[in-house]
C-alpha cells in the first residue's frame, strides 16, 4: 500500500471528512486532497502525526475495529488537541 491510500485509508477508517482530518494535521483541505491523490508528498512530520492519531483513536484489541468500543469524538478531540 501506497503513502496515498494509507492515509486515505486512516481517515475512512476513522470516519472523519477530509476538513475534519485536515483539521488535526493542521494542513488544508486541498492539501489533503492532493496528498489522497499521489499529487503531493506529506512532510514526515505530518505522517507522524497521522501513525499517531490513528494509534490514539484506535483501540487496542485483537477484535476487528468497532466506533462503539473506541475513544469517544469529543474525549479524542481533547487529546488530539493535546499533542
């Protein structure tokens, strides 16, 4: 898997929009865009970020991911905002 899809694929996952997701790496929406599209390469720094909210926002279990047992929206907010 490309950098592209892995990033698109960590927001989906999560279920956040682009404005949302663009939002916590503090880039724009278009940027992000571009970024999901293989047009422009994400800062390492950014990429980070992205491994990061991923692992914060994903529980640890070995059962298959579900939104009902992982961190609430408003609790994962205060600890994106955090870091």
């Amino acid at each position: 898997m490309k950098t592209p899809e892995i990033i698109k694929t960590v927001r989906t996952t999560l279920g956040l929009s682009q404005v949302d997701f663009a939002r916590l790496l503090d880039i724009s929406r278009a940027q992000l865009s571009m970024v999901e599209l293989g047009r422009r390469a994400l800062l390492p720094s950014k990429f980070v970020l992205v491994v990061k909210i991923f692992n914060l926002l994903t529980p640890v279990t070995d059962r298959p991911y579900n939104s009902s047992t992982g961190i609430n929206k408003k609790d994962g907010e205060k600890l994106l905002l955090q870091m």
